[in-house]
C-alpha cells in the first residue's frame, strides 16, 4: 500500500500566547471599526424595516375594507330585491283581497301583506346600516391611503439616507470584514469561536480590552494586583471574572495597533 500523505501541521498550535493576543486585539481593533461604521447607519435600517412593515399592514387593512364595501354593496342590492318582491307580494295580496269569499280570508291576507310591509321596513333598515357602514369603511380607506402615501415619502428619504452612508462606507466596510476574516484564520478555530461568542455577548461589542487604571476595560471592575501581573506576563490568556472579557497589558494593545496600520 502506498504510504498516506501527512497532513500539514496546524501553525496556528505553535503560536506563542503574546502572539494570540496581539491577534485577538487586532481582531477587536478590526470589529470596533466596523461598528462604528454600523453606527453610522444607526437605527436606519430598523426604520426602513418599520415603515415597510406599516406600509404593507396599511395596505393589507385597505384590501379587506374593498372587500367588506363589496360584500355590503352585494347585501344592500340583495335587500333591494327583497323589498321589491316584498312589494309584488302586497300588489298580490291586495289583488287578492278584492275577490275574497270571507272575513276570515280577507284576514289572513291582510297579515300577509303586514307581514310584509314589516320585512320592507326591515330590508330598509339593513340598508340604512350596510350603507352606513360602508361609508364609514370609505372614510377609513381614505385615511388609510394617506397615510400609506406619507409612509412611502418617509419610506423612500430614509433608504435614500440609507444607501447613501452605505455607499460611502460600502468599500470600507468590505475591506475590515475581509481582514476580520483573515485575521481569525491566523489563530485555532476554538479561540477564534470563543471571542466571537464574547464580543456576541458584550453590549458594546468588546470582547478583548485594556487594563485602565486597574479595571478591565469592558466592565470597570477593579483587578486584583496579581491578576494584573498575570496579564503583563502574557503566560496564559486572562479573562475578567466578572464580564469574561480577554484582558490584555498597553504593550500588546500598541503592537497590535501598530502591526494592524503596518499591513
């Protein structure tokens, strides 16, 4: 059998721990940069999202208004029918009336024809509502155009506003991901995860800060002396036991930000 190929060493093991963290720091260098550019677009992005989601919940309200003034203008022509047989009935009735043979004939006749004149009154009062009702609709969809008019004025500033600072920062923003990226395939898959699962969970997006007058840099709780030590001697990499931010000492935190203005 012919002998396996070896796989390449992983050269991200034989990294020193300085080298880590001056990695890492340049990776938070890198996302802080482009937060500040998502900063910039602010809450543009959720406005747009809020306002085509109105917009579309207004037009949606407006398709069923159409669709109940339509079913309301089916019941009003359908009680018009009602009330024009109604009426043929009472035409009969009384025709009828004129030939009866009795009392008791003429009486039952009679009810019919007050059975439906009170269907007639009825009929005209379901149209009195039906029309009401789509009046009032009429009214809403009005209302409703407009504002949907409006919203899309709003709509369409804000995307303008929106693709605007997205172009100026498009190229940018493009080039710091890219570095993002390219810096994390410098250190083990593991580190990598775990800071960006830290910095996920940090407010501010700080997922390895300074030591700032004995107090870590992300949550400004204070550092016990030998925990700073610790970090100076860049042995092992040091969390914050209170926000488990990676703390690193100035020294590394120039480095890397000399390193990162080098390339």
């Amino acid at each position: 059998m012919a002998a396996e190929k070896s796989k390449p060493a992983d050269q991200t093991t034989d990294l020193s721990i300085e080298d880590r963290l001056t990695i890492l720091y340049q990776i938070q260098l890198v996302d802080s940069k482009l937060d500040r550019i998502k900063m910039l677009r602010g809450e543009l992005p959720l406005e747009v999202q809020d306002l085509e989601d109105e917009i579309e919940g207004l037009e949606t309200r407006v398709a069923n208004f159409k669709e109940d003034i339509k079913t309301l203008e089916e019941q009003v022509n359908a009680k018009k029918i009602e009330i024009k047989d109604a009426h043929a009935l009472i035409k009969k009735y009384e025709e009828q009336q004129k030939n009866v043979r009795n009392n008791r004939e003429f009486d039952s006749l009679s009810k019919e024809i007050e059975y439906q004149t009170l269907e007639i009154e009825l009929c005209e009062k379901r149209i009195k509502e039906y029309t009401q009702q789509a009046k009032e609709k009429g009214v809403a969809i009005e209302q409703a155009e407009k504002k949907i008019e409006e919203r899309k004025v709003d709509l369409t500033n804000k995307k303008t506003e929106l693709n605007n600072i997205t172009k100026e920062t498009e190229k940018e923003e493009k080039a710091l991901i890219a570095r993002s990226e390219d810096l994390g395939t410098l250190i083990e898959p593991r580190l990598y995860t775990a800071y960006k699962r830290i910095r996920g969970n940090a407010r501010n997006g700080l997922a390895v800060v300074t030591v700032q007058r004995d107090a870590c840099g992300g949550c400004f709780n204070k550092i016990p002396p030998q925990r700073q030590l610790d970090i100076k001697m860049r042995k092992k990499i040091i969390v914050c036991e209170y926000c488990g931010r990676v703390l690193v000492d100035d020294t590394i935190a120039d480095e890397a930000a000399e390193k990162l203005q080098s390339k």
